[in-house]
C-alpha cells in the first residue's frame, strides 16, 4: 500500500480524502506516482508531496 505524503518545516502531512478524515491509500505505485505528479503541477517545489509505501499497513493487511 502507499500514501502520499510531504513535509514542510519539519512537519509531516499525509494526504486525506477529500470528503473525510481518513488517509487516502492507494494499492498501486503507478497510481499513486500519476496522482502525486497532478498534484504536484501547481504547487511550489518546497512544498510537493511524494509518495511512500506505508509498511505500517502492509503488516496490519498480512
């Protein structure tokens, strides 16, 4: 599974669903590497997101 996520002074913030709380998670590197790069197209490069395997919630799937 993989997040997408950015840290900015030291902070770090993990992308959520639009419509809720929850951390927006996708099951797929190449979708989630297409949704960061629409993301990133109009945002200032100290502040762009990337995206990271979230190995917490692999062990919880397993």
């Amino acid at each position: 599974m993989f997040v997408i996520a950015r840290s900015t002074n030291g902070v770090t913030e993990v992308l959520k669903n639009s419509n809720s709380q929850l951390i927006k998670v996708f099951y797929n590197l190449e979708e989630a590497e297409q949704f960061v790069a629409r993301l990133n197209k109009s945002i200032l490069p100290e502040k762009q997101w990337t995206v990271i395997e979230d190995s917490l919630m692999l062990k919880l799937n397993e």
